[in-house]
C-alpha cells in the first residue's frame, strides 16, 4: 500500500485550478521536467494504480473522512509549516502540491521544494488542521512510532563551476542519477561544455559570484547547490575566495538548502597515518607560510557557522589532488604532462593517437606517499551522499581515500608505461624543477604560489575514509589505477 507522505484529507475536496492538479493513479507524477518527480517515483514504487480520477467538479461519493467514527486517523505533525490556518495561509504561494487519489482518498504526496518534510512525533491528543483555505479541515492522529526524513533527497542542483573539473564531473554524476542540474559560471560554457557531450542538454546560466544578486535569481528554486567555482588563478584566491562563499551563503533560500562544498587537504597537517575527519586543522602560526591553508579553514569555518546557525545545510567532502580526464588545471595537466592540454592530444578516448612525449615531471620526492582522486569516483561517491542528505546532519564533513600513491612514484610510473603502449616510445621521468621556481618567483606570482603548495610533495597526507564507508555502509566509489589513468590520458 502506498502510504501518505503527510495526511488523508477529508472527502470531496476540490481541487483549484493550477494548485491541486488531479492524478490518474496513486503512483503517477508531474512531468520529469519539474523538481521532485523522482521523490515521488521512489514514495510509490510498487503501488496499483487506481482508475483515473473524476474531474473537480464531479461529486463522487467517498469513503468517510479521516477523524469520522470507524475511520483510522492519521499522524500528527510536529513543527509542520502547516499547523495553523494563518500560517498555510500565509505560505499558500510557496507550497506546490501533487494530489492522488486511491481508494476514494485524496492524499499529499509533496511539498515544494522550499519546505522540508514535517517530521512525526508521537502525541496523545489529536488536532484538526487546515492545509488551505479551499479544503476542509482534517484531524491528524494521536500517535506513531515512524518518523518521516527531515527533508528529501536532491530534486534540483544548482552546479557553481559547472565547466570546472569538479563540478563538471558532479553535474554529469547527478544528471545521469534523475537529478534536475543547471549549470552555472563565468562567461560562455559552449567552449568547455563541448568536452562533456552529456552536459551538452543541460541548462545553463551566466553567473558572477562578485554579483549576489544574479546568484540568488538561480539558486531560488534548488535543493543543492554545489560551489564548485574556484577563482581563476591560485594568484586571486586572496581575493576572492571569502567574498565567492558569502555571495553562495546569501543566495540560500531556505535553511534546508544543502551548500555542498569540494573539499581539499591545504588545511591539514601532515600525518604518518590517515587523517579523520575529527583531526585539528592546521592554521594560525603552524600553517603560517601556507597562505592558501588558512584560507581554506577560513573557508570551511564559514561554511560551518552558517550550517550551524540554521542559515543552510553543509556538506564538505575531502580529497587529494584530482586527475580525470577533463582536469585541465589539475598538477597532471598543468605541471607533470603538459602536453595534455596541447590542441593535438586527443579530446576523447579513441580520438586518435597522442603525441609522442619525451618527459614527464615528477614533483614529489621519493618514498613520500601522495593521495589523487579520480573525478568519477569522487563525483560518484558525492552523489551518494547527497542521496541520503535525509540522514545528515547540518553540517558534515567527509574524507575520501582515493588513490593512495605510497612511495610517489605510482601514478608517474604508470602514466609513462600507458603512454609507451600508446605512443611506442616509453617518456623518461625528470625530477621537478623547484630550483627553478624558486629563482623566478621573485617576478612570476604564479611560481610563488607553486612553491606555496611544495610541502604536500615533501610530506604525506593522506585521508581516512572510515566514516564515509560507514556512513554509506558500503565501499568508496574506486576505478583501478590503469583504468583511470587511461580515461585521464585519453587513450584507448
């Protein structure tokens, strides 16, 4: 039987004209095209339909009413937007409903993406309840022991740095999940969202960060928004990274939006064990030197306040430095092979065989571990997490494991033997040049802010995924080493 997500109303209820739009059966949903089809899909799964419903005006005879003798009441709400006459009232224009009927019964199987599911508390005494001023009151039950989700699981993500390496790579995750996405960055995404044919339908919208008010016109309606926007160069994090958080944190529009954040390790303190999501980050005078380090504590600090003021939901997820295939500005790309961002490299796999490549830079020290993760199992595992935002807290923070490369040299190693099958000529390894870097920063902005992040090459850090597997209660998304890097690489 399929249950009612909030209550039965009272018989011969009619319906408004664009408000209460009737069902054919107990399982159908709005089109696919609006938010909350698939949370309605999966709260009726399995159940019979039931012939279709008579129009508004027609007055079937109905079973009694909830509350009528004989009849058995529905739960009680508590803390529910509803409780009152003046308050549905009031809110009548931010709730969207889909009404079904089985069995001779109208029930409300969703509320608007701007309401969270009213949880159920248990309660000895019953109360009578107006959802609107066209439909009669009902009475809610006097006890249960099941509790309803607090909220649903992602209906509508708004991707912020939707043609970047992560948020590219959690837009196409969620898009191929049933999640509605729209994209959002700088400019024009035609350039970028070529490299993505299945974002290609995606809707998109030109958004400033340094303009809040563009901001919150597209994020008004959305259950997620995924601030995956980076300013354009490590040179201009000072400067904008704060300011980029508080212009997403003032386009929230309801507290149970959910502001997911990627996360990164430049806050931590190396560790010769895996780091938990519970340990001290590294800033104030320890971290002094490591500008970027306290920005991002900073960061996440701000995020956290928020979270917990009741302003948003938050959700950080921890990693190591990303590779896949569409990471242009990752350190496989822009400082280890530089030849991949050459326009004859091939754009996909099997596009065509890539340039031969006589070296490849190694930046870490040997024996020093070093943690990537590949973008799909990192958008994979944040898909995940967001399908169950029923169950998270306010604010959460999770940490991948990744590819844990143990002596440095793995992914290097790899990547020259992958390309040899490829190109017939193995690349040689050549230890980065940090002696170099060191000798232009002076006069190159980019080198010093390089040589800013060399103590993650010269220390490990790497990442426990203990409480994400138990969260999930299952594995970390992970591809095998060639298999992911051969994506990465592009070749067949």
């Amino acid at each position: 039987m399929c249950r009612p997500s909030v209550g039965w109303l009272l018989a011969k209820a009619r319906a408004a004209p664009d408000r209460l739009p009737w069902a054919s059966t107990a399982c159908t949903a709005r089109s696919s095209s609006q938010p909350g089809a698939s949370a309605l899909r999966s709260a009726c799964a399995g159940c019979a339909g039931v012939p279709e419903a008579a129009s508004a005006g027609d007055k079937a005879t109905l079973p009694d009413p909830p509350g009528a003798p004989g009849s058995v009441a529905a739960p009680a709400l508590a803390g529910s937007p509803v409780a009152s006459v003046e308050a549905a009232r009031g809110d009548v224009d931010d709730m969207r409903r889909i009404v079904a009927r089985r069995a001779g019964c109208l029930f409300i199987t969703e509320w608007s993406n701007r309401h969270s599911w009213p949880s159920i508390a248990p309660c000895e005494s019953q109360q009578s309840i107006q959802i609107h001023p066209l439909l009669p009151p009902f009475t809610m039950s006097t006890h249960t022991d099941r509790a309803l989700p607090t909220h649903r699981t992602a209906d509508h993500a708004l991707i912020l740095g939707g043609t970047g390496a992560a948020g590219a790579a959690i837009a196409s995750r969620l898009a191929r999940s049933g999640v509605r996405v729209t994209l959002a960055g700088r400019g024009s995404a035609a350039p970028r969202l070529n490299a993505y044919p299945d974002l290609a339908t995606l809707p998109w919208r030109q958004v400033d960060l340094r303009q809040p008010g563009a901001l919150r016109q597209a994020a008004r309606d959305c259950d997620v928004i995924v601030h995956a926007a980076n300013p354009a160069t490590y040179v201009d994090w000072p400067r904008e990274v704060l300011p980029m958080m508080d212009a997403v944190l003032d386009a929230v529009a309801h507290p149970e939006v959910t502001v997911m954040l990627p996360g990164n390790v430049y806050a931590l303190a190396p560790s010769p064990s895996p780091i938990s999501e519970g340990a001290p980050a590294r800033d104030g005078t320890e971290n002094a030197a490591n500008a970027k380090g306290r920005l991002r504590h900073t960061l996440e600090a701000r995020l956290q306040a928020a979270a917990q003021a009741g302003q948003c939901r938050a959700l950080v997820v921890r990693a190591g430095d990303f590779f896949g295939a569409h990471a242009p500005r990752g350190w496989i790309a822009q400082a280890m092979l530089p030849a991949l961002n050459r326009p004859e490299w091939p754009s996909v796999p099997g596009a065509g065989v890539p340039p031969t490549v006589r070296r490849i830079w190694q930046p870490g020290a040997a024996g020093v571990g070093h943690q990537w993760n590949y973008l799909d199992d990192y958008a994979h595992t944040v898909a995940l997490l967001l399908a169950e935002r029923a169950r998270l807290q306010r604010w959460e923070a999770f940490h991948t494991a990744g590819h844990w490369d143990a002596d440095g040299q793995t992914l290097v190693a790899r990547t020259a033997d992958l390309l040899g099958q490829a190109t017939v000529h193995r690349p040689r390894t050549q230890a980065f040049p940090w002696g170099a870097m060191r000798v232009v920063a002076p006069f190159h902005a980019m080198s010093r802010e390089v040589l800013d992040m060399r103590w993650l090459w010269q220390q490990p850090v790497r990442l426990s995924n203990a409480k994400l597997r138990a969260f999930l209660q299952q594995d970390e998304p992970h591809t095998p080493w060639d298999e992911a890097l051969r994506a990465s690489l592009r070749i067949g």
